[in-house]
C-alpha cells in the first residue's frame, strides 16, 4: 500500500475502532506498527490528531475534519482501482 495512504487508512480505522488493539487486530498488523503509522502521519501533517490517555482515545478538532476525508478516500480507493482495471480491460483488446 501507499505509505501516505496506508496512514491514512491506518488513522481512520483507530478512530472507528477506538483503540489501537483493535485497530491492529482488524487491520492484521502489530500495535506498534499501527502506533508508527499514526505517528508518522501526525509528524508528517505537524498536528495532532488523537489525544491519548492511557484508558481512552480521542479525536482532536484536526482529527475530526481529517477523518472525513480519510473515511472517503479509503473507501473510493476499490472504486478507482475496478475503474482503472476495466480501462486496463478495454486497452488491451484488438484495434
């Protein structure tokens, strides 16, 4: 997967699963990977966007906008990839 992507989609499902546990468990991935990730994605955005305490995850104001957009992008990403392959389809037919 794309690594901005992946982070992306990583990012989204913690926040629908409420729990970096779950979230590597749904995703079949370590903790720690799914705690990089999300690292690496706030590092790279330079903001925060899930407060953490050791009982509870929450999303800051940043996370709540940035969920909207990751939740649409993973999940138009099966739509774009049948879209691409049925093009691929008709490219490789005879002329």
């Amino acid at each position: 997967m794309n690594e901005p992507f992946e982070e992306m989609a990583i990012f989204a499902r913690i926040a629908e699963q409420g729990s970096f546990t779950a979230a590597a468990k749904s995703l079949g991935r370590s903790k720690a990977y799914v705690s990089q990730q999300l690292t690496k994605l706030e590092e790279r955005l330079g903001i925060q966007l899930l407060f953490r305490t050791t009982r509870k995850l929450s999303l800051t104001e940043a996370g709540k906008v940035y969920l909207d957009y990751c939740q649409a992008i993973v999940k138009s990403a099966p739509e774009a990839r049948q879209s691409i392959a049925a093009l691929q389809g008709e490219m490789t037919g005879s002329i």
